[in-house]
C-alpha cells in the first residue's frame, strides 16, 4: 500500500518549503538540525488546556539535570503516563511535544510527564537512558502527589522514545519495579541493524532515511560494540520474559518496521500480552504529527482507547 493523500501532500509541500538547496538532515552538524527540527513546532498547534501544568527539575545519576513537565487534565487522573519523545536522542525537547503530551492526557485521562532527557551528541548513550530512569522513578515515587492516588503507572514513546520506553520496561522487571501497567511502543528503535528489509525499500525513505537512522546512532552510540547492549538494541536483550503487557504500533513505511514487528514478535513469544498494530499509508513520525495528519488523531484515539481500558480492567479489580 502507498503512502496515503494526506502524507503525500504533507511531504510534497515540505520538500517545496524547503526549497531545491535544502540540505539533507544528516548531512547538518545537531544545532543546525535542532533549528530546522523546531522550525515545525508551530504547525501542531496548542493542545487542551490542563487542570495544571507543572514543570520540576530533576538530577541525573552524574548530576546533570534535566526538565520534567506535567500535564495533569483533572483533579484526580486516573493514572500517569511517563512520556518520552522522540528525535533520535538527537533532536527535539518537552516545548516541542507539548500538544502531543496535552491531547495523550486529555483522551486517555491520565497526567502525562513529560521528560526532557539530555541528548547526543553532548550526552552520549547511556546518559538518555539514565535520565528516563530517573524520571520514571520519580513519577512512581510521586503518583500521589500528581494524581491524588496511588493510580497506573504507563511508560511509552515514539521512536528514540519507544527505544527508552522498552528499556524502561527492562529496567523496571530487572529492579522488582516500578510496576508498569504497560509499556506502549509507538515505531520503537530496537536494534542498531540497517540490514532488515525495511531499511532497504525506497518508499520507505520520508522523513527518516537510512542515511538519516545511521546519523542518530552515530551521534548517540559512536561505538559500535555498545550499539549490541540491551539498552541501545533491546531486541538483543537475552530475554523478555516478565515484562510489561505492551502495545507495539509500527508505520507500514518506515525503515523502523521489520525492527519494531521483530520486537512485538519476540514480546509474544516471551509470553507477554502484547498488542501489535501496522498504521498502513503512513511513514515513520506519523504519530507526532498532531493537528497535521489525520493518522496522527486516529492513532492518539487508538492509544488513549488502549490506556482507557487497562484503567478500567484495573479499577474492576
């Protein structure tokens, strides 16, 4: 199936607004990326407005800090949602998905935190990873004070996130918790492997190309021996038995596909309930793209659907 109507214009007047000498991404040094990254912010709009938004400033394992930002969109949230963004741990920040973060907590009903973990190149692999840890214990060890109650714990992300997600939910079964209700895995980097049938088709290469995907790691885990630990390539991780129930969605052209189908595949067969979805005629960030494709509602409809019923399973207990 090809890339539908709305992708299609949506990259046809991007490649227009970019103009003929545009330079690809990958071949731009992080700041300049980062400026032409935040150049689209404006187009997705604000998001809901919050019963309240909070920012708190968190201290990382080396004792760097980084933001957390909490949408909370009633008095009492039935659960909380730690949210980390993608970017491929290059680009983008919390101002960025800040209408992602107020539309996830105003459909599915829970606070969302959002993390603004430190990124590459300045902060190397496993700097992102740590940081996200931190935020998730933190909102565990804070559910009272952000919901009023000892409520759902979720983790998830999209992309670079879904990469920390996954590892998040590895951390969380290594160290007996936080206890997750689910890990949500929105086209998740699992392996540092450009070889999969995904990565090679044309119609494949949008918004993040091959070259694009090698840009990322490059920046984030230079080494290549690191790019095989568990918490850069969780598809390499010796087991995932144990783990969170997950939702996996993939975009059906995306160099990120076969990776993330590889992931929800391994997740079943570790035995742990896991929901798979293929967005058909969408490219990789299709997810992010809110108030600017149409997939982008009907797949934040579907997650919140997702979190609405795990919250509701739970209270029925």
């Amino acid at each position: 199936m090809a890339l539908d109507n709305s992708t299609m214009a949506f990259l046809a007047a991007a490649a227009e607004a970019a103009g003929p000498d545009a330079k690809p991404m990958w071949h731009l040094p992080p700041a300049e990326a980062r400026a032409v990254s935040a150049g689209m912010t404006p187009m997705f709009g604000t998001g809901p407005d919050m019963h309240s938004t909070r920012e708190h400033l968190l201290t990382g394992v080396d004792g760097g800090q980084f933001a957390v930002r909490v949408h909370v969109p009633v008095e009492k949230p039935a659960g909380v949602f730690v949210y980390l963004h993608g970017g491929g741990w290059v680009l983008s920040d919390i101002d960025s998905f800040d209408t992602l973060g107020r539309q996830l907590a105003d459909k599915s009903g829970c606070a969302v935190v959002l993390v603004n973990y430190r990124k590459a190149p300045e902060s190397r692999f496993p700097v992102a990873v740590e940081d996200s840890w931190t935020a998730l214990q933190w909102a565990a060890d804070h559910l009272g004070d952000i919901a009023g109650a000892q409520v759902p714990l979720f983790v998830g992300g999209d992309s670079a996130g879904g990469n920390l997600s996954a590892v998040m939910a590895l951390r969380a079964r290594d160290n007996n918790g936080p206890q997750l209700a689910r890990q949500i895995l929105i086209y998740p980097v699992t392996d540092a492997n450009f070889s999969r049938g995904s990565y090679l088709e044309e119609e494949n290469q949008t918004l993040l190309t091959t070259e694009f995907m090698q840009w990322f790691w490059d920046h984030y885990v230079p080494n290549p021996e690191d790019r095989g630990h568990h918490e850069a390539s969780p598809l390499r991780a010796e087991s995932l038995v144990g783990l969170a129930p997950a939702l996996v969605i993939t975009s059906a052209h995306d160099v990120l596909r076969d990776e993330g189908e590889a992931y929800a595949q391994r997740l079943r067969e570790a035995g742990v309930p896991t929901e798979h979805r293929r967005w058909e005629g969408q490219m990789h960030g299709f997810f992010s793209m809110v108030n600017v494709l149409p997939a982008a509602a009907e797949a934040m409809d579907f997650v919140a659907a997702t979190v609405r019923a795990d919250l509701k399973q739970e209270a029925a207990r």
